[in-house]
C-alpha cells in the first residue's frame, strides 16, 4: 500500500497484478480507479513534486517497478528526446483520466438534477409518514403500561 498526502517522486509501473486507487476524506474511501498490470500511476506526483493525492491498495499479488529521478534523469542524458516523449505519454495518461472523471461528474450531475427535480416529490411523499417523534410516543406508552399495576 501506498498512502495518500506523501511525499513521492517516482512513477510506479504495474508488472503483474492490479491496484485499487483510493481516495479518503474524514472516515469514507472512494475508489477512483482499477489499474491493471501495464498501467501506471504516480505520475502527478512525479511532474508537480506535490504529495500523492490518492492511496494505492494491491489487489492481490502484485509486482511494481519503480521508476525513479534518477532513473529518468539518466535516460535523458543518454537520449535529450527522451524527456519530450515521456512528458507527452504522461499528459495522455492523465488527459485520458480527466476526460474519465469529467465522464463520471456529468453522471453524478444528471443524479443531482434528477433528485432536484423531483424534490418536491419526494418532501411530499415523506410528510405522509410518521414522525420522527412516532418513536418516543411508542416507547412512552409502552413505559407507562408497564409501570401500572396489573389487575
């Protein structure tokens, strides 16, 4: 597992296995993304030095390679094309992510607007139930035919 809010400079490449990509805020984990065996991630953290914005969960039995500073660094010295092209595979990997997550907003917007409309609705719908004081009214009576005396 790799946590969430750390600091980390490295992209992970997934050999085997898969990975849970989790995000938590106060007491509830979403999950953001399934990435599988030849997928990567870490890459934000890589190109803005800002800590890892989500955690990392292996699914199972799983085999990461870590591609490091250094690493790349000594790609670059050896090939100055390198970079652009590495550059240009991560800005895909994460246009293609954002287009995903604008994908998954829009359903979540159409839900909202959906409820929204039919608000009115369901207010209605949830006036004609009980109270929420229906409860300490049962327990009342069910206290005070207790407390009385059986004839």
């Amino acid at each position: 597992m790799l946590d969430q809010n750390v600091p980390l400079r490295a992209i992970f490449f997934i050999e085997e296995g898969s990975v849970r990509v989790e995000r938590q805020e106060r007491a509830q984990t979403a999950l953001l993304a399934l990435l599988e065996a030849g997928e990567f991630f870490g890459e934000m953290s890589f190109v803005d030095g800002s800590p890892t914005s989500a955690r990392i969960v292996a699914d199972g039995p799983t085999r990461l390679r870590v591609i490091d500073e250094a690493t790349i660094d000594k790609l670059v010295q050896s090939d100055p094309s390198f970079a652009g092209r590495l550059y240009r595979s991560i800005a895909a990997i994460l246009a293609e992510r954002l287009r995903l997550t604008s994908m998954h907003l829009d359903c979540l917007i159409e839900g909202i607007d959906f409820y929204a409309s039919i608000r009115e609705e369901i207010e209605a719908a949830s006036a004609k139930l009980p109270q929420p004081d229906w409860r300490a009214g049962l327990i009342s009576a069910v206290v005070d035919r207790e407390a009385k005396p059986r004839e």
